[in-house]
C-alpha cells in the first residue's frame, strides 16, 4: 500500500454544525453530485432537507450512509428510480444479489500529471483555499478509491521528490499533511458516525509517527463502510488487543512506514497478534509492512483493501 513519507500529525476539522450538513458537504462526503442530489429530493423525496432558522437548508447526517449505499446499487447497475426510494431492506437486497463493479476498471489507467503539477503548485505557493477546492472536487468526481489513488497517493509521492532535490522545504510538507489530513477527516467524520458495519481500529505502533498513511487507510475502511475508531499513531500492542476485546472489534489496522525499524516493526506485530482475541483480523500495510507473518493480513493497493474491508461486512 503507498504509504506518504510525511512527518507530522493532523488536527480533526469539523465539516458541519450541529450534526447538519450543507448540500455541498453531503456532495462531498457521498460523492453524489450537487446537481443529482436535487433531482432526487424533487422526484423521490431523498434526501429530505430540513431548514434552519435562517432559511437555509441543512441535511442530517444519517443521510450520508444510505446514499453511499444508494450510489453503490447504481454502479452495480440499479436505476436511481429503483433505489433511491427502497426501503433499506430492498437495498439491501439489491446490493446482496448484485457484484461490486471492479474498481480498477473504474478508475483511469494512469493519474494526470497535469492535475497533479497545478497540486504541487498550490503546495509550493501555499494556497490552502485552491488545494483544498482541488481536493474536495476530486472527492466527489472520483469516489473513495480513486481519490487515494489518483490524486492523494500521487500527490504525496511528488511533494516527497520535491523535498529531496530541494524544491520543497519541510514547511511545505507540513503545509500539505496539516491540509490532506483536515480533509480526510472532515469526509471520513460523517461516514463513521452513521456507519452500520463493523468496528475497525486504525493506529500504528510505538516509534511509528508517519500518521497520513494510517489517514488514507481509516478513509477507505470507512467509505467501505466500516465503523472507524482512529487512535493515531503510538499506540502500545497490549493497549490495543485490550481495547479490540472491549469493543469487540472485527478488525486492527496497522501502518508501516517505510522508515520503520523493520525488526522492530516485526516484533510488535507477533506481539500485536498475540494480544488480540482469535477471530479479530490483523491488516498490516505501507511500504514498511513486513510479510509472511502468520495470522497478518496484507495489502498492497487500494482496491484489494477495499475488497478486504467489504469482506468483513459479509
């Protein structure tokens, strides 16, 4: 799994006031076009907006959850007509009787050099209001997969090669991280407050303080549906074999940054392992992820740990 070489922690955004979201941030967090979004209230009558004492109108944040549900019906091939107003049961129905279209297929072969050269831009001039823009519209345009792999992977891999021949300072890979994290939380918060699935603890281990990567991986398991508790970076493996006990939780994902002692990454992931009740999956991934360790799952691109995050809801 590409996992960025950044240094520092990101603080949490609120994206909404109150539990409500504006129209555009329900855009955002489901990927549903603005545009899409009104047709369908108009015809079918969801979502539904409620209206604020100002006049403006807001949406619950319960919605996000059925209308990635609903997009996902619709790329399997579903009519909106025949989805937007099921009944969960029906939805779920249709989704159980229909395969998940392949997310390679989905996504262009390669990620455009353009789009990613006006990014570094915006890093190299500092200019927090067009990287953000560019950001959220390449959420909505491309989904959850394609996001990370078009846009956020690429993005962080050239800020690393502009930091090694001199381009770029350390102050602009905080710049990016302190920004990418800020997003990433503010489309994942909503996701993991109506979430249906299972619990999946994200974190790395201790002496491990690269945390975008662990962002990247808490994202996707979240828009796969999981419910995502995200602890950061440091944490202890008897702490979390504990806490996946008390929640009884499915699932720990770990990341390993590629500048991790490996043996000592190794070592805390046998003792991880160990700590955790029998049926709880370990997955492990980033480029310092060591392999063949029995009882770990790994992974090595997005669509494989979307495919194994969906698993986990069968």
């Amino acid at each position: 799994m590409i996992h960025p070489q950044m240094r520092e922690r990101t603080g949490p955004r609120m994206a909404s006031a109150a539990g409500k979201l504006s129209i555009g941030s329900l855009a955002k967090a489901t990927g549903v076009p603005i545009e899409t979004l009104r047709t369908w209230e108009q015809r079918y009558g969801f979502p539904l907006a409620e209206r604020k004492p100002s006049g403006h109108r807001v949406y619950a944040l319960s919605n996000v959850s059925r209308l990635r549900r609903i997009a996902d019906a619709i790329a399997r091939g579903h009519r909106a007509g025949a989805v937007v107003g099921a009944t969960d049961a029906e939805l779920d129905r249709l989704l159980s009787a229909t395969a998940a279209p392949s997310a390679a297929a989905a996504l262009p072969l390669n990620p455009s050099k353009a789009s990613t050269d006006a990014l570094v831009e915006a890093v190299l001039a500092f200019d927090a209001e067009k990287l953000t823009a560019a950001l959220w519209s390449d959420w909505g345009q491309l989904g959850p997969i394609g996001f990370l792999q078009q846009t956020v992977a690429p993005l962080v891999e050239r800020v690393g090669l502009e930091w090694e021949t001199g381009r770029m300072e350390i102050r602009h890979e905080h710049f990016l991280s302190e920004r990418l994290g800020d997003v990433m939380r503010a489309i994942r918060l909503p996701l993991d407050l109506t979430s249906p699935g299972p619990t999946a603890v994200c974190a790395t281990l201790p002496g491990e303080s690269h945390e975008l990567g662990l962002q990247m991986v808490a994202l996707l398991l979240s828009s796969a549906g999981l419910r995502v508790l995200y602890l950061g970076t440091g944490l202890p493996p008897a702490e979390l074999g504990r806490l996946a006990r008390e929640l009884g939780a499915r699932a720990v994902a770990v990341s390993v940054s590629a500048a991790a002692d490996g043996a000592a990454a190794a070592r805390q992931l046998t003792a991880l392992r160990e700590a955790l009740p029998r049926p709880v999956q370990l997955l492990v991934g980033g480029r310092g992820a060591p392999s063949g360790q029995s009882g770990i799952v790994t992974v090595d691109d997005f669509a494989a740990l979307d495919r194994w995050a969906r698993s986990l809801r069968a």
